[in-house]
C-alpha cells in the first residue's frame, strides 16, 4: 500500500477536466493509404517505366566512355619460371633492389577517340587503403598546421625518427606513397600529362598547409614509397594529396594526370614507366589506366545494368499482380474472411 | 512479540525503540551517487554499455571515437538520475515537514513544544482540532467527558467520512491536570501493519491503580496521519513512532512491474547479443587468420614480427565494438518517450472522464499501457465497480406484508406511508430497527437537515428510508439516540454494540429506552444467521419467501428482529462481554461466542430489500470484453445469489441453454474435491464441444480447501472455464486467485473499488482502482485509475491496444535500423582486410542512432492501424494483442530478415556505383549512410498506417534533417567530412544511386507486403480495409458498437432465470445475507476468518 502525498495531489489535479486538443484525443486528421491493387501496380509499372530508360541512357553514357586499361606489373618484370615461389621472390628481389633500373617501355593502342581532357589514373588492386593499421595512420593536424609539426599521435609507426625527431608529413599512409612514373609519348612527341589540380581544391587549401614542409620523410632505414621535395609545401606536392584520400576498396583508381589534347582512333602511345612501387610482396596488380569522362564519371555499367534489371522485375511483377488479379479476383475487405465470421462458435 | 509501553517514562524507552523520525527517502547525498549507479549497473543493458564504453576508450580497437557511446550512454544515466534524485529531494522535503512540525508533548510532568522528530515511545502528545496526529497513539483523554473523539482517516484508508474514537475506560473521568503525571504500562504487540486490529491491555500505576487490566482496541487508538475533528483537543501515549506506525509499516514501494512486452524484447536482446557473439568470435578467427596469411605481406601496414600477448584478442575486441551498435542505446529511451506519452494519452482522454464527478483517468504507472493490450484474464470485485454502490431501500416485508411490490419502491408504498402514519405496532418497531440498529453519525448542518455519516452504505440506505417513514435519528450524543417519530421525540441508550463480523453475518444493539428504562436488543443481519435464531413458535416461512423473492431480483436482503431483555439477564451478560473483549488471544471467536448468548428468541419483525443498481454501460462492456476474447473472474464478499444474479444480469454468464452455471461447495474436504470434480468433468465435457459457455461459482470456505488441497484440479478447471464467480472471498484469497492465473502464464487485470481489492489489485499485472464511493484507496495503489467500470473498454480496446501495437513496431524497428547499420559495418570487414575497420564516421554512427532513425519513429506513437469505432465494434481483434503475434521471435526474424536485405542492397550498390576513382573512404560511407536513412525513410512511411501531419514532418522532414545537417558538418574545414556531402550532392549518380538503393530495397518488400495484405491478409488487414473502402461491415448500419437495444432484447437487466439455478444442486439455497459493513478498512484477515468483512 502506498499512502504517498503525490497520490493525493494527483487525485485532486485529476478532478480538472483534461482540455480538448484532437492532439490529446488522438484524433488528428490523418490519411490512411492502404495497399489497392490499383496503387501497387501503378507504382511497380511507374518504376519499370521509369527505370528502363534511366538505366538506357546510363548505359549509354558508360558506353561513351573510352577506356584504355593495361596492366604492367607482371609484364615489367619477366619472370621465366613455372614456380610461383620462385617467381615471387625474384619479383620482390628485383623490386627491393635500388640499384637496377626499372625503367619498363609500353604502346597501347587508342581505341576510340578520345577527347580531351583525358585522365590518366593510377589502379592498384589488392591494396588495402582501407587497413585499419593503415587508414588510422595519419594526423591532420600536422599536416595543417605548420606549429603542429611534433604532433605524430596516431601516426605509430611512422611517427618519428629513432632520435625523436618527428616526421613530417607522419603515418603509413604518406610513408608508402605511390611512386610509379608515366611518361607518356606519341609517335615519339611527347605527351605531356598535367599533374596540376588533380588533388581535391579543399586538400590544397584546408586539409594540408601551403606552408608545411616534408621534415624527415623517408629518412628511416625502411623505406616506404616515394619521396617528397623538401622544399615545396606539401599542398603543392598534389600526389600525396590523392593518395592519402584513402580508398575504401582494395582495388581503387587514382588520379596521375590529365592529357589535354584528343587522341584519335588507332594512335600508338607510347609509355615509359618508373616500375618503382612494390606490389609484388602482396601480390597486387598494377594497371595504368587512361579515360575519357562523361556525366556520370568513368566507365560504370553496374548502374545501368541494375536500373534496366530493376525496372524489368518490377514490371513483371507487375504483370504477375495483374494476372493473378483477373483470374483470383479478391474483393478487399470482405468481412467473410474475419475468422470470428467464418466459425462464430469458436470465438464467443 | 511483544512491546511495553512505559507511560510518561522519560528515560526508559528512549534507547530501545526508535525515534519519530519519518524518513521515507531512499538515498543521501553521500550515499546517491554510488547508490543510484549501482542501481542502474544492476540493468544488463547498462552494464553492456558501459563495458562497451570503456573498451572505446582504448585506442588500439576502437574504431571510432569514444564519445560515439560515451555521449549518450552519460545522458540516458544523467537524465534517470535526476529524475530519481529530483524525486527522492521531494520525498526529503515532504519527511521534513513532518519531521519538524511542532507538537505539543509532556516532559517532566510540564507540556512542550517540541518538533515531530523527537516524540518517544511513552510520550503524551496533546492534540488540538484538525491537527494531524504525528504518530500512532493511545487515546488517553479527549475534550468530550464522554470519551469521545472524531478522526478523519482519509489519508490510511481514504474513507472521507469521520470515525468515532473512544479512551479505554480506565481513563475515564481523570482530570485534565492528572493526565500529565499519568503513569502505567501498555502492552501491545510488536509493531505491525494491520489498521484494524490493535490487541493490546494498559494496567495504570498508582495513584491511579485498578488493580486491574484494561483491553485496549483499535477504537481507542489515534493513528499516524489521521486528522483530530469536532473535538477540541484530545491527548495519547505514543505507542508507535517513526517508520514503525502502522502508516509506516504499510507503506512499501510496490515492485516494479515488468511487461510482457518488455520481457519478450529483453528476451529478443538476449538473443541477439548471443548472436553478436558469434559473429564476433567469428570475424575475430577470420581477422587473425587473414592477418597471418595476408596481412604479414602488406608491407605498407607494418606489422610488427612480435606482437603484445593480447595481439590475438585485438581484432575480436576491435569487432566487438563495431558490432556493438547492433544492441540500440537509444531503444531504452525511445521506449520510456512512448510509454509515458501513451499514459499521457490516458490521461487527457476526456471520453473516460466520468461526467458525473469530473474525476478522470489517471495512468499512475506509466510503464506498463502495452500490457493493457494483452490482457487475458480481468478479475473484478462487484460491489461499487459494476454497481455503483449506492445502496436505495426498495421493498420490505413486515409480518407477512409486502410493500412495494406494486410501484417497485416501498416508500412511494400509500400503504407502508399510511402504516407509518397511523402508528401501525410492527411497523413502528420495523422502523425503530432501521433507525437506532446501526453505527450511523448524523451531522446537523446549520441550516438544520441532517445528513448521515455511515460506513456502510446499507445502513445509510435504511436509516434514510426510515427518515422518510418519520422515524429520523436526530442526534447521536455519545451513547444516546435521539429519534424523532411522528413529530413525538424519544430518547435511547445505547448499552452495547454486537458487531458485525463476516462470520457472524448479523449485528446487534443493546439500547435502553430512556422514558420507560426498558431493555431491548435489535438486531439485523442475513436470512441465514437470523432465521433460525427466532424464539420457537414463530413463523417464518414468510420472511423465508420474502427473502427467496428480493434475492431473485437481485436486491440484497436484510432480516430484521428484535426481543426485549430482562435486567438480570443483561447484567450476567454484560459482564461474560466485558471479559471476552479484554482477552488478547482468539479474541473475536470469543466474542462471537458471548453474543451469541444474548442473540436468541428473536422475533423477526420483517425483512428489508436494497437495490445496488448497475452502473451504466456495465453489461455493454462486459459483453464486448468478453467478444474481445477477455475471461471474467467475479471476485466478491457478497452472497452466492446477489452474486449470481448480478453475473447474469451484467453478461458474465450467457443464459440458458448457451449458458450454464456450476457450484462447487461443500463444508469438509471430501465435499469439496467431489463437487470440484464433478465440475471439472463436466466443464471438460461441455468445452470440448464449444457450444456452451461454463461458468463456475465456488465460495470463500470451498475455495481455500480447494486451493490448499485440490490445487491441480482446480487450477484445470480454472484454465478451462472462462467464466467463473467467486463469492464471499476474503482480500487475501482475492490476491491468491491472482497468482494462480499468473502461475499459469496469463496477464491478469485486477478491478476493484475499495480497500479489499487492494491486494489483488497490487498482485495483479495490471490494476485498476474505480474512485468510487469507497475512497481511494484501491485507486491509489493501482497502476489506472478509472471514474466508472464502463471505461475499461476503452482503456483496454483502445488505449491498450494502441500502446501495444506502436510498441512492437517502435521496438523491432529500433532493432531493424541498428542491424542494417552494423550489417554494413561487417561487410565492410570483408574488404577491409577483416582489419576491423569502422566504414562510418563518428558523428554519422552518433547522429543515426540517435537523431536520424530516432525521431521519425519516435512519431510511430502517433500512428492509429484501426479507428477507435472498429476496434469497438470488432473487439475480437484484440486477439492479436494477446497472443502477441505483433512482436515475437517470428516478427523478428522479418525484421532481422529486412534489415540483412537491405544491408546487402545499400552495401553491394555503393561499392559498385562508387567503385575506382569514385571510391573515396569519406564518400562511399556517406553514400552508404545515405542510403540507410532513404531506406529507413521509406521503412517507416511503409509501415505507418495512418499518417498525420507529425508523421510527415517526422518522415520528410527528417531527410531534410539529415541533408542539412551533414551540409553543416562539410562546411567545417577542420572535420574530416569537410566539403564531402556537397561534393556529393552535385553528382547525379549520387542521386542515381540513391533512388536505386530505394527502389531495389523497397520493391520486394511493397511486393511480399501486397501479396500477403490481398491474399493473406491478416484481421487487421482486412478491418482495415473494409473501413477505409466502407466495406460490408460498415454499411451494415450498426453506428454505435454498443447496441444498446440489441443488447435489451437478448438478455433483460433485472429478469430471472430460474431453470439455469435450478438446475444447480444448491439453488435452493438462496438467501439474503447481512449487509452491515462497519470498517471497510483493507482487512488483514486472520487465519481463522475465511470470509470478508466487507460485505457486498
């Protein structure tokens, strides 16, 4: 039994009318959509209609898009033997060595023609950007803020030499920078790639300093990927900007450069690559890639395809709905159906 | 045990009993903080996310920022803390008001003022009129020199009209001045909480030795809380002081009740968490192994060779927080939002406001509106919660006359008026019973009519009937009775009381008549205790008949009889009585015993009749209750008969043939296992067919020997009767029922008026307290208070029923949305390395739990499946409800089911869509997240059945929210987000994609929902439609569920169904009882005493 005062003062409130708001009453107005056959199929035909010519016209433009894919990782460095351990270790040997030569020659053909600007990416397949040790390794501060050059949390291992002394910019991701050159040329012109703009503008001026410098990179005994220039801040070094926009897939594309110029159809290229980064430990894939954009960004039919098969299922269930309408018509809402109507002696 | 009371002994009883200090708090300042956490550490959830928080805190395996758990985790406890501790500080401020007020005491023989706290056992405390009593006391002295004093004790039973209280009669005529330096010794038992009893004897000491030991009883005590009235002062000894009074030991905080709905999500929680652990020990292994198979090689992670001892555990911890979100913080909170907003809506309902009294509803517990929807078992009392307790005198017989047969209201009878008049012998002794055989207190307002102050609504009811015959009790000056008759005043003493007791069914006074010095004893009580006490000779086939008839109308029946006493014959009684109240052990029986020396050779004068009327709308909800698939258990004090006729009459039972009504009685053990089982055979037997409705009447005796022996048998029958009608039950066999129903897994509702249904109501899942006419005490130790029985319908059809239905969807969605998040989540694993890897951010994980998916559900609360008059008029659909086919394992699974589908759907569309260049870390988690809340957008909009104006501001308005939000986070240069949702935004393959992940998420589902709403639809499904479409259920004409004339025709209110109680083998003996009730204070039954004293 409780006797508490609250009771009291509550029963004496509660002789006060309540006021009436259709809030209070839960009756505000409100529609109630149910499921009509005529609403259901008009929405599934309205979304077959619909996507079809969506998923077309993305198609098309994926279409448009004139792409230029070759892999080089495995053709730059020749190995002759039918043992893939051995293979392995002779790439990786090869790659570790600094003082071979990695210069690596190859012609692709233009397919199509391709207008400009033409983009040339990067792709790296079986690389983990991703990693949790990997995509955590990084510190913006320091790499905003010229003060802020000490500041290394988070960029373990790669955060400061044997002695102490930090290193700019920090974190695994800066260390294994991609470090593969193009050098590109056309019935032996060359052909020059801009390497200006291809960072995100907000990198430039927010993500890094126009006046930090690299401090210490690349100056441990294990060495990463490429190097950066002392001298020049690190929002004008734009390479390391679009690789430390962390991929979230294993297989990921990256900006290298823009050719501004056409090419035509059948021209031969030309491409001198610094065969320098190691994939081979893990056996990733490198490809160069060159393509043309168009609305929709680069070459994509998954979308397309999805929209085309979305809109195709959903106008044969539409057409199921229908057909099983005319031949089982149900009436809805026909109280014969409510078990207490069916069997009254079941339900008192 | 027992305790000794030293009168004005300063310095004995200060050591070994405590002090008056009321402390009703449950925490101090010191002691709150650790108090308060340890409490809600004691919760699973809490303790889950606290380990999760602190685990956050280690940076090596959180994947994201600790603040992500730590925010609300912090905000859930600081807002339940301050609730409890802004409700203990009242309950402290409320202790100190009573703690300090002052009060007037005796120390060294000089009166004081002294605070409330410091009265010690053994202290005088003097009391002046309306103060409140400061603690449990024993009268000593009051202003009348009667004795007398008048308390309020509203606030212990909430019964509002004023109780006498008398000084023992060894105080009796001492002086004001000797009262200070009064000494003696009290023993009374060890403190207890019954408010009825108070066995105890004081023996004085000199100067004021007896030599004798004096019986104390409840009627000489003061208790804590009650207020002193119409008495200028009046002084005791404290006998009970601080949390020890009887106030204090009956207060206790009522256990919290659990839902069932609550239990299956903790029950659904568990699951799911064991699940958690299997993906994580298998994401754990996977990580491990793709660390020493893969991992090793990358160089560009730089693994070290040798890694900490912990290094296995890293990855499963790392995994165990990113799966940590599948358990939904915000679910707690979101759930208590809806439930106290459905309490709300109970109260603000003004259909359930009674019109007569304004009272409204009152959801006092807020936390348990869902169970109300899955009611299966109502147990409810009769007298004041179907009827309205409003006892009117309605017929009578004197010596073989009937009077009101005719117009059905004896005093509009010309007769019995003329009778009256003319000064007819029996009929003037018929009124002088009803007038002076009772314990009413008439109260003369100034402007000069009296009103009466009763606690038995009986004997109100005749004492007004015989002021309207002329024969008005005037005043009531301690022992005298001033009666009124024809204008002719008289004047009675009032020599002794022979209370009412349960099993005595029968009260009785000794009165002297003033003028002649003669001696009578009056007496009134049921048929079968008076009857056979008439002096041989007489007649009583009559008022046998008299009775059979007024208990087939279902009117309660009082016998009335009298006899004139010889002095001497009193006087050897008086004394045999004197020495039976002052035993202290079995006191009652003994009691009992003597008095039924003196009630002998009575002559009964007549028998009066007295309508309790139904309360409105009772048979109407009752019947639709029942439709509803609710089983009804009449629990009450009254006799079999009226109990019969009151369960036919308000639809309990269906009549004959459908109908069929069992007893099970008997006095011994054999009887009552015979008539149980043959009950039984036959309850199995006419179930089995399902054409007959059984209902079984079993009495207070039969029932505690069925319970105590034949339990097995009788919890059987008591799961295969839907019906079943308990009579002459005691409080505590009321709660017993109870928790038999609930032993067998049913949510029972307990109903009730008045302090007797206090157990059964707090022993129930679910009370209900009518503010009735019998004070508040059952409402408020109920979880709902109701002004009148009718409106249970609505609590249950519609109110419960709502609650029920929004919590299921609010609960499996909360669910839904925090799987498909951590879903993703773990898919992402798969190509990331198994690294453990977070895809979202900390401020879109934080804002998706907490804002985006919170608030349109939030507005689910809102959401109505079927209108109000459908439910009404189809209450079968209740069904769902109770058998809880909205939210169960299977439910789940779908849910479980949807949100793994679209995980897939959202996931697989975004790494393609967002694939090479495109697949920025930053973007493709917003575009993920993105795609979650458009799901959910649509999730939701599916699933909501009637959308008001909050459910499209919530829906839309929402991922507008959501745009706008994360269009502020991207415009701070420092976030990691910066210019990342405007980037986005710009693209049209983002939006592309967007109405892609909707479409392919949401067809299937519109597809799978169509199907089974057209083919398979559910009862809901198909009420839905026919109200919305104006099917054939609507246009059939039937407006008001309650057809009030529909109903009239099938089964008349007051008609009798004879064939259907001859039948039964005890129909025969149907009689009227005694309907005195004089305190209808919660009865703390002793052992001996089976049935009520509350008798109605």
């Amino acid at each position: 039994m409780s006797f508490s005062d609250g009771a009291s003062k509550s029963s004496s409130k509660s002789s006060t009318k309540p006021t009436y708001s259709r809030f209070t009453q839960q009756e505000l107005p409100a529609c109630k959509p149910i499921l009509t056959p005529a609403l259901v199929m008009t929405t599934f035909i309205m979304i077959g209609i619909t996507f079809i010519p969506i998923g077309l016209s993305h198609l098309s433009a994926s279409e448009n898009v004139v792409e230029l894919v070759d892999q080089y990782d495995e053709v730059c460095i020749p190995a002759d033997s039918p043992d893939p351990d051995v293979v392995y270790s002779k790439r990786i040997g090869y790659i570790q060595d600094e003082s071979t030569d990695k210069t690596c020659i190859r012609t692709l053909i233009v397919p199509k023609k391709m207008k400009q600007p033409i983009f040339v990416y990067y792709q790296l397949d079986q690389f983990y950007q991703n990693h949790r040790r990997y995509v955590k390794s990084q510190n913006d501060e320091q790499y905003r803020d010229p003060s802020a050059s000490a500041k290394t949390t988070n960029c373990e291992p790669e955060a400061q030499l044997s002695e102490g002394q930090p290193i700019v910019p920090c974190g695994l991701i800066a260390w294994s920078l991609f470090n593969d050159t193009y050098t590109l040329s056309r019935n032996d012109v060359a052909l020059p790639i801009n390497k200006k703009g291809i960072a995100w503008e907000s990198d430039r001026t927010h993500k890094f300093g126009s006046n930090v410098y690299a401090k210490n990179f690349q100056n441990r005994s294990l060495i990463g990927g490429g190097k950066l220039i002392d001298n020049i801040p690190l929002n004008q070094q734009e390479d390391l900007l679009v690789w430390m926009r962390t991929a979230a897939l294993p297989n990921f594309r990256k900006l290298y450069g823009r050719i501004e110029t056409d090419l035509e159809v059948n021209e031969i290229i030309k491409v001198v690559i610094q065969n320098n980064y190691n994939t081979y430990s893990f056996n990733g894939k490198k490809k160069l890639v060159i393509s043309t954009t168009t609305w929709i960004g680069g070459k994509n039919d998954f979308l397309g395809m999805v929209y085309i098969i979305v809109g195709g299922v959903c106008l044969l269930i539409a057409l199921v709905f229908i057909t099983v309408y005319l031949i089982k018509p149900r009436p809805l809402g026909d109280p014969s159906y409510l078990s207490w109507n069916k069997n009254p002696a079941s339900v008192q | 045990m027992k305790r000794y009371v030293y009168i004005n002994d300063d310095n004995l009883a200060k050591d070994i009993y405590c002090d008056n200090r009321i402390s009703n708090r449950k925490y101090t300042i010191l002691n709150f903080l650790p108090k308060n956490l340890w409490e809600q550490f004691s919760r699973f959830m809490n303790q889950y996310f606290l380990l999760i928080a602190c685990l956050q805190l280690w940076s090596l395996i959180t994947p994201v920022n600790p603040a992500s758990t730590w925010g609300p985790l912090i905000l859930i406890f600081a807002v339940s803390s301050s609730k409890e501790a802004w409700d203990d500080y009242n309950r402290y401020l409320l202790d100190k008001k009573a703690n300090e007020k002052e009060i007037w005491i005796v120390r060294q023989g000089i009166r004081k003022l002294i605070q409330a706290q410091d009265i010690c056992i053994g202290n005088i405390v003097w009391l002046r009129e309306n103060d409140e009593v400061p603690c449990d006391l024993l009268l000593l002295g009051t202003a009348d020199p009667q004795g007398f004093c008048y308390v309020e004790t509203a606030a212990l039973d909430g019964e509002t009209d004023l109780k006498t209280r008398s000084i023992p009669s060894a105080c009796m005529g001492i002086d004001v001045d000797l009262l200070h330096k009064i000494k003696g010794v009290i023993e009374c038992p060890s403190p207890n909480k019954d408010i009825r009893r108070f066995d105890a004897n004081m023996r004085l000491f000199p100067p004021f030795l007896d030599n004798d030991i004096f019986p104390l009883t409840i009627k000489n005590t003061l208790l804590q809380s009650c207020y002193l009235r119409n008495t200028e002062w009046a002084c005791g000894v404290a006998v009970y002081t601080g949390n020890q009074t009887k106030l204090g030991m009956c207060r206790g905080i009522a256990e919290p009740k659990l839902t069932a709905v609550d239990a299956m999500i903790d029950k659904l929680t568990g699951a799911v968490f064991v699940f958690q652990i299997v993906v994580v020990i298998v994401l754990g292994i996977a990580g491990n192994v793709f660390k020493d198979k893969q991992g090793r090689k990358l160089w560009y992670v730089q693994y070290p060779k040798e890694g900490p001892w912990y290094e296995l555990l890293v990855i499963p911890l790392r995994f165990e927080l990113l799966c940590s979100i599948m358990i939904p913080i915000s679910i707690k909170v979101s759930l208590d939002l809806a439930k106290s907003l459905y309490a709300k809506f109970i109260d603000w309902d003004v259909e359930m406001v009674d019109p007569e009294t304004g009272i409204r509803s009152n959801a006092a517990n807020q936390a348990i509106s869902e169970d109300l929807g899955q009611v299966e078992y109502i147990l409810t009392d009769k007298t004041g919660t179907l009827t309205e307790n409003k006892m009117i005198f309605k017929r009578c017989c004197i010596s073989g006359r009937f009077y009101g047969n005719e117009s059905g209201d004896a005093l509009t009878d010309a007769q019995l008026l003329n009778a009256a008049s003319t000064g007819s012998a029996d009929v003037i002794l018929f009124l002088k019973v009803m007038a002076i055989c009772n314990t009413v207190i008439p109260v003369r307002s100034k402007s000069g009519t009296i009103s009466y102050k009763a606690l038995s609504q009986d004997e109100e009811a005749l004492v007004c009937a015989s002021a309207r015959l002329r024969m008005v009790l005037e005043n009531k000056n301690g022992n005298i009775l001033d009666i009124n008759f024809n204008a002719s005043p008289m004047q009675y003493e009032v020599l002794d009381t022979l209370e009412f007791t349960s099993d005595r069914k029968r009260m009785s006074v000794v009165v002297r008549e003033c003028q002649s010095g003669e001696l009578f004893i009056l007496s009134k009580g049921a048929d079968e205790t008076i009857l056979p006490l008439t002096y041989s000779g007489q007649q009583v086939r009559t008022f046998a008949e008299a009775v059979e008839q007024y208990a087939q109308m279902g009117l309660r029946t009082l016998c009335l009889a009298w006899r004139k006493l010889e002095e001497d014959e009193y006087q050897e009684w008086t004394s045999m009585f004197k020495e039976a109240n002052s035993t202290l052990v079995d006191r009652e029986r003994r009691v009992a015993e003597v008095c039924q020396r003196l009630e002998r050779d009575f002559e009964i004068l007549g028998v009066a009749a007295i309508e309790d009327r139904l309360q409105e709308g009772v048979p109407e909800t009752i019947e639709i209750l029942r439709k509803a698939g609710i089983n009804f258990w009449m629990l009450t004090g009254d006799k079999m008969s009226t109990a019969i006729q009151i369960a036919l009459s308000c639809n309990f039972v269906s009549p004959e043939p459908k109908g069929q009504i069992l007893i099970i009685d008997g006095k011994t053990e054999d009887e009552v296992c015979r008539s149980l089982d043959r009950v039984l055979l036959t309850t199995r037997i006419t179930e089995s067919e399902s054409k007959q409705d059984v209902a079984f009447v079993v009495d207070g005796w039969a029932l505690e020997i069925a319970l105590k022996h034949y339990r097995k048998p009788f919890t059987e029958l008591a799961i295969l009767s839907r019906t079943a009608i308990c009579c002459r039950v005691t409080p505590s066999q009321k709660a017993q029922l109870v928790e038999l129903l609930k032993l067998c897994d049913y949510r029972t509702l307990a109903i009730g008026d008045g302090g007797n249904d206090v157990r059964m109501i707090q022993q129930a899942d679910i009370g209900v307290g009518i503010s009735g006419r019998e004070g508040l005490q059952a409402a408020r130790a109920a979880d709902y208070s109701i002004g009148k029985f009718r409106f249970l319908k609505r609590l249950i059809l519609v109110h419960g029923r709502y609650s029920y239905n929004r919590t299921a969807f609010l609960s499996q969605y909360s669910f839904y949305k925090s799987f498909l998040i951590c879903f993703i989540q773990i898919f992402f694993s798969f190509i990331s390395g198994v690294s453990g890897t977070s895809l979202f951010n900390t401020v879109s994980l934080m804002a998706y739990n907490v804002f985006y998916t919170s608030v349109p559900v939030l507005f689910s609360v809102l959401d109505k499946d079927l209108s109000e008059r459908t439910v009404m008029q189809h209450p079968q659909i209740l069904f769902d409800c109770q058998s809880g086919r909205l939210l169960n394992p299977s439910t789940f699974a779908g849910w479980f089911g949807r949100s793994l589908f679209h995980a897939i759907v959202v996931f697989v569309i975004t790494i393609h869509s967002y694939a090479f260049e495109k697949s920025v870390m930053e973007e493709v988690a917003m575009v993920a997240v993105s795609g979650c809340i458009w799901l959910q957008a649509f999730v939701v909009a599916l699933e909501t059945n009637s959308f008001t104006i909050f459910q499209h501001l919530a829906i839309w308005g929402n991922l507008v929210g959501f745009y706008a939000i994360n269009w502020i986070v991207s415009s701070i240069p420092t976030s990691g987000m910066y210019t990342i949702m405007f980037r986005l935004c710009e693209q049209p393959s983002y939006w592309i994609t967007m109405i892609l992940i909707v479409a392919t998420g949401m067809c299937p589902v519109l597809a799978l929902k169509y199907l089974r709403y057209t083919y398979r639809p559910s009862r809901i499904n198909l009420l839905q439609q026919s109200e919305r479409l104006g099917g054939p259920i609507l246009s059939s004409g039937i407006i008001e569920p309650k057809s009030r004339s529909s109903l009239d025709k099938d089964i008349p209110t007051d008609s009798v169904y004879e064939p259907l109680l001859s039948e039964s083998p005890s129909a025969t003996r149907r009689s009227a009882g005694p309907t005195q009730r004089l305190d209808s204070v919660q009865s703390q039954s002793p052992p001996h005493s089976t049935h009520t004293r509350k008798d109605n």
